[in-house]
C-alpha cells in the first residue's frame, strides 16, 4: 500500500534548512512514543485538550449566528463573517507560523499560539458592533493558525509510524469534543443569557484546555530547530505543491471541510424556522452529533487498516453524501440521522486525508502540514459564506446542492488517484522485467 490512498507518487522535494530529524522505520526511532510507551498517554491528552480549545474557540460563533444576526439587524450572510474571517486568517498564515516552528519548536509554538488565541477570546464577548466582532475572530483565527499544523508535524516526529493515523484521529477527535462542546455551551447559555455571555463560556472553556496543555505536553525529543530561509521555504513548499499525490489531498481535505462548514453554518437558521421552530438551547444541543465525529476519527486507523486508504476516503464519502440526502426531509429525526452520516463522514474523512501528509511528506513536514491546513481552513471559509448565500437563494435544498457538488468533487479526485497509481504500477512493472530478463542473458 503506497503512503497514501489517492494517488501513486511518493513525495520528492527540497528540504528546508535542518529539518527535524524523522526516522522512516519504527526501529530506527527508540525514544518515539507509541501506546504503552512512557509519554504516550499525557501526549495524547495534551494534544486532545489543544483541539478541544482550537475547535471551540475557531467556531464559537457558529451556532449562535441567528442570535448575532437578530442582535446586528445582519443577514445569514453577513453574520457567517464571524466564523468564515477566523478561519479564512488562519488558513493565510498557517504557512508562515509553522516557518517560525521549524525555527523555535513545534512545542514552544503550540503553546504561543493557545495562549494568544485563549486571550483574544476574552475580548470577542465585548466588541461593540459586527465589524468589530469579526475583526477580533480574525485576530483570533490568526493566533490558532500557529497550532494545527504544528500539531501534525510534532505527531509526526515524536510517534511512531504505526500509530501515527491513531494519534492524529486523536488529536482529531479533541477537535470534535471542542466543537460540540463550544457549540452546546454556547446554544444554552445564550438562551438564558446572551450570545455575550455563551461566548465569555467558551473564553473560559480555553483557558482550562490551554492550562492543561501547558502542563501536559512532553517536551520533543526528535526536533532539531533550523534557520529562517525564506528561499529554502519557498522551495520546500515549491516541491510539495509540485507533487500530485499532496495537490489531490489538499483538495480532498477544502472539499470535506466545504461540506461541514456549509452544513453547520447554515443548520442553525434551519432549525428556528418552521416547520421546526426549535429555541437556541436545543438547537445548540444538537452539536451532540459531534461525538459520532470523535468516534469515526478516532477509528480511522481501524478503518485504513481493514479498507486500505482508498477504500476509508469511498466510505467516509459516500457516508456524508447520504447524510446530506437524507437531511432534506422535513422530519426533525431525518435531520438529525442525516447530520450524524455528515459528521462521521467528515471526521473520518479528514483524519485519512490529514495523517496521508504527514506520512507522505518525508522532508518539510511542516510545511506540508501548513499547505493541508490552510486548504482545509479555506474550505470551511468557503463553505461557511456559499453556504449562507446558497441558503438565503434556494433554502436548505440550495446548501445541500453546494455539499454534494464538493462531495463529487472528492470522488472525482479519488477515482483520478486510483488510476495514476495503476498506471504508475503498469509503468514500473514491465521495467522491472525487462531488467530482470537482460541480467538473465547475462548470467546465462
């Protein structure tokens, strides 16, 4: 099985100055950390408490958009701003943070990053109009940008191979605990108080998560810091876009999060409007769906060892289109069935694609990291505005269009993988007998 399921080529570039040192075999790397292994578990927690706030802070007005439209006197669209400018930031300067990681540690910018994220999220409650709300989300989306790809290249440097997709489907999975815990709290606390106050919850929220990753994360035992080169990174990211195997799982992973960012941005202002009618506190219970997310990413290695990672990517695909089919229907238990096939989908989606970079990119990992993020950020971006305009022009039929236009998307881009790496084996093949018949001669 090639490193990654959407295509045949391996990953060949430039590296940037010094890069970490990351051995290719488990036994070349004894002091890597796996389960069972001193380390391991306060990693994992760490790492899981770190996508807990990032997911709850990044997302955190999300549900309460109806609330900040009706505070405002915005539209779907207009409020959808608050979440599309944290992401949109920080998918544009994900790249540059994880430059400075190479630099001064993948450990030291994680902590750098929570920490001016969790700060900026005490000041979001008390900005005065949607201009300035969205100004401060982006500041916020900026800081956060210094962690995911951090994250991923830190896993993929102090873990072992073989638990590689494990501990990414962790680290994913505190993801999907943040966002339905933000989601929930939130939803509730705005009822009773405010769309104000549901925020200050999730300000505090990320203060407990950021204390907790201070305390918990291990120091890296396999970095090796470098210079800042701004040509040698323009060449590392250079060579990774230039390899097509990394171009598809970009695209796969925009493609996943345009789905999820379009369906629950729009969900909200579905649910308080007829025939549902539903009140803030249940439609922000019912980000309870995220814990079927915390599950499929967390079994996404399972899924890859038992499907290989082509066979993972079709069902977590068609798992999500059916979700968005089947939530169409008028009936409140349809909808909640269909958002539970999305977010399986998604997640599970996601940790494939996310942990196929890090195995693939075998220099500048980082940076490969930072190229997947920042198209994954763009795709909510994207999905979270079409999808609002998409609403308020065809209804919830229009967002479900958007969704299933990017799912086809995926499966364009997988069955395209699949047949390069045939064509690759077909290539390499009569090469290799060819070679094998002429020493042959020889011998004889």
């Amino acid at each position: 099985m090639p490193p990654a399921s959407t295509g045949a080529s391996t990953l060949t570039v430039a590296a940037s100055p010094q890069p970490s040192p990351v051995a290719t075999t488990d036994s070349a790397a004894p002091d890597r950390l796996e389960p069972g292994r001193p380390g391991y578990r306060r990693m994992s927690f760490a790492l899981f408490a770190a996508g807990v706030a990032t997911f709850a802070l990044l997302y955190s007005t999300q549900a309460l958009l109806p609330a900040v439209s009706a505070s405002f006197g915005a539209t779907a669209g207009q409020a959808s701003w608050t979440v599309s400018a944290a992401t949109g930031a920080l998918a544009l300067c994900v790249l540059p943070m994880s430059a400075l990681s190479e630099r001064f540690g993948r450990r030291q910018m994680m902590t750098a990053s929570l920490t001016v994220a969790v700060l900026v999220g005490l000041l979001v409650p008390f900005a005065p109009s949607l201009g300035w709300l969205i100004a401060l989300r982006a500041v916020q989306g900026a800081a956060l940008a210094g962690l995911p790809a951090s994250a991923m290249a830190y896993l993929a440097e102090e873990v072992r191979p073989k638990a590689l997709v494990a501990a990414i489907g962790l680290f994913v999975a505190g993801n999907s605990i943040g966002g339905m815990s933000g989601r929930i709290l939130t939803g509730w606390i705005a009822q009773l108080w405010g769309w104000r106050a549901a925020l200050g919850a999730v300000g505090l929220l990320a203060v407990v998560c950021a204390v907790v990753f201070h305390f918990m994360i291990p120091r890296a035992r396999n970095f090796t810091p470098g210079t800042l080169n701004p040509k040698a990174l323009a060449k590392t990211v250079g060579g990774h876009l230039a390899d097509p195997l990394l171009r598809r799982l970009y695209a796969i992973g925009a493609l996943f999060m345009t789905v999820f960012g379009a369906v629950y941005t729009v969900i909200g202002y579905r649910l308080v409007e007829a025939p549902f009618n539903l009140p803030q506190g249940v439609v922000g219970s019912i980000f309870l769906v995220y814990l079927v997310g915390t599950v499929s990413s967390a079994a996404a290695g399972k899924l890859v060892a038992r499907l290989g990672r082509r066979g993972a990517l079709y069902l977590a695909v068609s798992t999500t289109a059916a979700g968005l089919l089947l939530s169409l229907a008028d009936q409140l238990y349809a909808v909640l069935l269909g958002l539970v096939l999305i977010t399986a989908g998604f997640f599970a989606g996601h940790a494939v694609a996310s942990s196929s970079v890090s195995r693939t990119a075998t220099k500048g990992r980082a940076q490969a990291s930072a190229l997947y993020q920042s198209a994954y950020y763009l795709g909510s971006s994207a999905g979270g505005t079409l999808g609002a305009v998409a609403f308020h022009a065809g209804g919830w039929a229009g967002t479900v269009s958007l969704g299933l236009l990017a799912v086809l998307g995926v499966v364009s881009i997988t069955l395209y993988g699949s047949r390069a790496a045939r064509a690759e084996r077909h290539r390499t093949v009569p090469v290799a007998s060819v070679r094998h018949r002429g020493m042959a001669s020889v011998q004889n």
